[in-house]
C-alpha cells in the first residue's frame, strides 16, 4: 500500500467536491438536531439526570456535526484555492 504525502491527501481531499458537499450537509445534520436536544433538555425537562443525558448527546452530536460540517466546508473553500495554486499546469 502506497502511502500519500500530506500535500497529495489535501490535492486528494481538494477534488472530491461531492463528498466534500456531502460531510458539510451531513455535518448540519447532526448538530441542528444536537442543539434542538440541547435546547429541549434545558426548557422542557426539570433537573434530573434524563435532562443532563439528553443534553450530553445533544453535545456530542452538535459536536461531531461541527467538525464534519468544518472539514466539508474547508475542504470545499480552501482546498480548492490550495489546488489551484499548486497547479503545475497554472504556471505557464
């Protein structure tokens, strides 16, 4: 098995714009429902230890969205700008 450098894993990264697109909506999708858990823990349920469990995965999941959804929109904004200045074909 080949090993890639860093800069062939970020060219790599850089033109797979659909799954790129994919980690990003993914992404929302997990913490949009994670701050909704967060904020029914908070204002619908009394203090009790459900509250603190459902807001704990609310966390997680708003968590675990925001990097997905960090790593999608990275990879589809400066990534691409990346890309496209180390195009050796671009330096004629």
């Amino acid at each position: 098995m080949t090993r890639l450098s860093f800069k062939q894993w970020l060219l790599h990264r850089a033109n797979r714009p659909q799954q790129n697109l994919l980690f990003l909506l993914l992404g929302f999708g997990l913490f949009a429902p994670g701050i909704g858990l967060i904020a029914l823990a908070e204002f619908l349920l009394v203090a009790s230890w459900q509250q603190e469990l459902l807001a704990l995965l609310g966390l997680i999941l708003s968590v675990v969205g925001s990097i997905l959804a960090a790593v999608g929109y990275i990879s589809l904004s400066l990534l691409r700008l990346y890309r496209f200045l180390n195009d050796d074909q671009n330096h004629d």
